[in-house]
C-alpha cells in the first residue's frame, strides 16, 4: 500500500510528538503501555496515547471516589457553572477538536463538526438541568417527599463512531447531579477524549473526571471493579452482554445502549425524491457506522422501481474521500477489523442481492468502501438479519403494510425506526407499532438532550438523555414523615 498524505489540519502542534497523558486526579499520567492511533484515511499512524494498567485504572477509581463527597456538596448551581465553563472550553477548541475526531474517526470534518457543536449544545441544557424533589404526599396523616441522591462514581464507555459527543453527553448529566466518573474511550479513538481532558484539567476538580487510556484489555476491569456503583456503556451487543454479566456481582447500576437494526417503512403516499434524499442521509452518514441509522428500508411493490432508482442516484454521487477534505461526503470506514467485515459483507451483496450502486472497495490507501445499495435481496441474508456496520444498505419490497410492519419488527434488536409518508396521521399509526425504542416520522436519527433516547428488546437498557436519562444517574431516596 503506498503512502498518501492528508488534507491539512486546524491544529497548531505537531501530532506526532506530541505527548499525550491520562487524566487522573487531576495529573496528567503516563500510562503503562502506549497506543498507536491510525488515521483510517491513510491507514498510517499519526499519534500515540497511553494505555492504563489495572493499577492506574485503580487510582482513578480511587481519586474518583475521594471526589464524590467534595462535589456532591457543591450547590446544583456551582456544579453546573463548571459544566458551563466546560462547554466554552469546546467552543474556545471547536475546530480542532472536530479536527482530532476526523483523523481519528475519519468522519467528513462537516460532521465531526456537528459533533463538537452536539457537545457543546448537550452541555449546556444539563448545566442549567435541575432534577426536583417530588412530594408524593402532604396531609393531616404525613409528608412524603421523593427525592434524589448521586449514584456515585459511574464508569463510563464509549464507542469509536462518536468519541467525543458520547463522552460528553455521559459527563454533563452525570456530574450535574453529583456524580464523579471513570471514562474509558474507545482504543482506536482516544485523541479527541484526551485532549479534551487535556482542556478541562483545570476547570474540573480533581478526581471529579478522570480518563484512563485502553490497549483492549481494560473494559473488564472497569465494569467488574468494585469501586464503580454505576456504569454507562454504548456499544454492541455483543459486548452488552459481557458489560451485564460484569455488573451482576456487585449490582451495579447500568443503563446500555447497544446495537440496531433500523427499519424504514416508506408508505405509498410518499413523496419519492424527497424520501430518498432523507433515506439516503441517515442510512449513509458516517459511513454506515451509526447504531441508529436506517439500515432496512421497506418500500411498496408500486413504489419500489423509482424510490430504488432515486436511492441509487443519491448513493452513486456521494464523494468518498479523506475526511479533511471539505468536500468529502462519506469518509472511510474507522478500522482495519471493520473493513475486512465490510468486505465480507459487499461479497454477500454480490451473492444475494442485485447490486445498483457501488458495490466494491476502493483501491486506494485507507479503510474506503464504495457506498453500496441492493435490491431483491433475500430476507435471510445477514445483510437483513444482521447489523450491518458499513455503508451497504437493502431496500426490501412489500405488497402488504401489515407485511411489512411485521418485516419490521422481526429482530432482536429495538433501537430506533422511522416511518415516510404524506398522511401524517397514518404514519404516526404505522410507527405507534414498531418495536423501537423511538419511532421517526419523515426523518431519522434525530437526538436531542430533552428527548430520552434507548433501546428495546436486545438493543439497550436504559435511557440516555431526558429526564428519565438523568435519573439514570441517581439512587432513589424517600423521606416519609408521620404525623401526629
């Protein structure tokens, strides 16, 4: 494979020497082993991060735990003024955190963009949240009062696909409500995370947030550590799985969101170019590497020439590139394991399907992968049944609704759906029956730090986001009072 040199960069130090730390207590800490971060753009190196030993993954939890009562003490008020300060160091920093996601991650730096800006925007509404005791009963017999008290140190896990975002969305409601936390990031995306940590060192008290690097080997650690009362992990669900069993021992407290397998039920109302060019962004963006973006989508016979036409002229022309190069639509796949599964999966397409736009990898330096649609593809295929976390999507045809529906709804995962029709109401109908947790109507994939977000069935436990996502982050406390 020949070199390739990327677009350049906002950032006004030179990545490659420069010497990143864990945070931990408020130090910045070498770590027992150290990371090669690769650009999946070039498919060549272009940092190095620390990676914890259990030993140092004990300190964080044990300065994390000396914090808590410090911060927990704090005024709701002085807690969320920290968040605020927080969230002005991301805007102070906006592009080259966005830039450090790029080269990580390989995202369009449009989106990586919208990342920082999501942090930011997500920060902010849980600085000035306020979670209120409830009274539940005032009368001539007694005072009940409902209130909340910090779980306490929460260990936290986030994916490779938005490394940034996720960690601050886990971090603002967290620590709004008196929380400390452990956080692991993703071994192949650590930059962004630890940069940021790099930011916010003196503007976070020590021990409140501590990040701890990962060679691959930390994840069970951290969710079996004793020390940690509540863990918070975005991933698959296969590593779901591993994370529950992990928490069973010492009941930790656990909210997960895990993997999905989208459905999008397009409605013979629809309005075909407009509902392709929705199908097309929320199936394609980050390259398929979404755990809620459309992965199914279900048109009807009468429909499904010309919506899979339209589809395939949207996927045909979007611009696969490096994510730096600003006109750059679908960058690379984020790693060397995904792209071999992508190349699996484009073997399978050729197999059972009829392929109608790409279809192949590129030949050039990088994780680059064609972006991909199938028609009458077989049900059975794994590029169906299976999550498929690459920029290859099916559109499936149906003659009945009630088909289709329960087409839909024959998964085990249950993250989100989304429904496209010019009936508002009877799209409203169709989504009310689809085993998501959260059903979209003409849209997808639509996250907001007031509207909670989580899974059904194999999908998650647990919400992020909301109220009932801040909840997620206390213990129940009931103070009952008779009275005479």
């Amino acid at each position: 494979m020949t070199s390739v040199t990327p677009p350049a960069t906002a950032l006004t130090f030179d990545l490659a020497t420069k010497r990143y730390g864990q945070l931990i207590n408020g130090r910045l800490v070498d770590g027992a082993s150290q990371v090669s971060v690769i650009d999946p753009g070039t498919a060549q190196q272009v940092a190095t991060t620390p990676a914890a030993s259990v030993e140092q993954l004990d300190d964080a939890v044990e300065a994390a735990k000396r914090a808590l009562p410090g911060w927990s003490a704090l005024s709701v008020d002085a807690r969320g003024a920290i968040l605020h300060r927080i969230a002005d160091v991301l805007v102070e920093h906006h592009e080259k955190l966005a830039h450090l996601t790029t080269l990580e991650q390989g995202k369009p730096i449009a989106q990586a963009r919208d990342d920082v800006s999501w942090s930011i925007d997500f920060t902010r509404y849980f600085a000035d949240y306020r979670l209120p005791n409830e009274v539940l009963r005032d009368d001539e017999n007694g005072y009940v009062e409902l209130r909340h008290r910090p779980v306490g140190v929460v260990g936290a896990i986030t994916p490779w696909n938005f490394p940034l975002f996720q960690a601050l969305y886990k971090l603002a409601p967290a620590l709004i409500v008196g929380n400390t936390m452990v956080l692991k990031p993703s071994p192949t995306t650590p930059l962004a995370t630890m940069h940021f940590a790099e930011l916010v060192r003196d503007v976070i008290p020590p021990g409140v947030f501590n990040v701890v690097g990962d060679a691959g080997d930390l994840g069970a650690h951290l969710t079996g550590h004793p020390g940690i009362n509540k863990v918070s992990f975005t991933g698959s669900t296969a590593t779901g799985r591993r994370v529950m069993d992990a928490c069973g021992p010492t009941l930790k407290r656990l909210t997960l969101e895990l993997g999905g397998n989208d459905a999008a039920i397009v409605l013979d109302d629809a309005d075909v170019e407009k509902t392709a060019e929705g199908l097309c962004t929320w199936a394609y963006a980050n390259a398929g590497q979404v755990c809620v973006s459309i992965k199914r989508i279900y048109a009807p016979s009468s429909m499904y020439d010309p919506l899979v036409e339209a589809l395939a002229r949207r996927v045909s022309e979007l611009t696969v590139g490096h994510g730096l190069d600003e006109d750059t639509r679908l960058g690379p796949v984020q790693n060397a394991a995904q792209y071999e599964k992508a190349r699996a999966s484009l073997e399978l397409a050729h197999e059972h399907g009829t392929v109608v736009a790409g279809g192949h990898m590129l030949d050039r330096p990088g994780y680059y992968v064609e972006p991909t649609l199938l028609r009458d593809v077989d049900e059975d295929s794994p590029l169906v049944r299976e999550e498929t976390f690459a920029p290859i999507r099916s559109v499936l045809r149906y003659d009945d609704l009630e088909d289709a529906i329960d087409r839909a709804n024959d998964t085990p995962y249950g993250l989100g759906a989304s429904v496209w029709g010019t009936d508002t109401d009877r799209a409203v109908a169709v989504a009310d029956r689809l085993d998501a947790g959260t059903s979209w109507i003409n849209h997808h994939f639509q996250l907001t730090p007031d509207v909670p977000f989580g899974g059904v069935k194999q999908s998650g436990l647990g919400a992020e986001f909301g109220r009932i996502g801040v909840e997620g982050f206390v213990d129940v406390h009931v103070v009952n009072l008779k009275r005479s």
